[in-house]
C-alpha cells in the first residue's frame, strides 16, 4: 500500500477502495467484517469514508530500514500483515 494514495473526498465503495489498495473487493469486506476499516452502511450499500481509509493507511504503513550496497541505511515502506 502506498501512504501517497490520492483518495476521493466522497464516501467510496468496496470496489473502489479495493482499487485505491489494489486488493480484492472480498479482502475490503473482510477488512470491514473484522473491524479495522470502518464503514457506514445505507440500506444494504457499504461505503468507507475517505478519513478512515487515510488513517487505515496511516495506521498499517511502517518503514523498515535496510543496509544499502554502500553502507548507508535507506529507508524502505512496508506494509503489516493483517491478522484475522
């Protein structure tokens, strides 16, 4: 996942976070089902606001640090892995 994402400032479908993640719809369901993407339900339709799939990124984005070929430490993103 990317933390640069440029996320719409409108309520988004499953299908449309799973573009932004480049997951699965079903894997955005799970997100939800378990609890760690929070999402607002109208009649049958999940929508996710843009401020909870920010700060979901936010929140499973780390930065590791590698040894470059050179000696020097270069800075890496990576994702956690999700535990269900």
């Amino acid at each position: 996942m990317n933390p640069q994402v440029e996320i719409p400032n409108r309520l988004l479908s499953a299908t449309e976070v799973a573009a932004l993640l480049n997951v699965s719809r079903s894997f955005v369901y799970k997100l939800i089902d378990y609890g760690n993407l929070p999402c607002v339900r109208i009649r049958r339709a999940l929508r996710v606001r843009p401020e909870a799939l920010q700060a979901f990124i936010e929140k499973n984005s780390t930065t590791i640090h590698v040894q470059g070929a050179g000696g020097d430490q270069v800075s890496k993103p990576e994702a956690n892995r999700f535990r269900f």
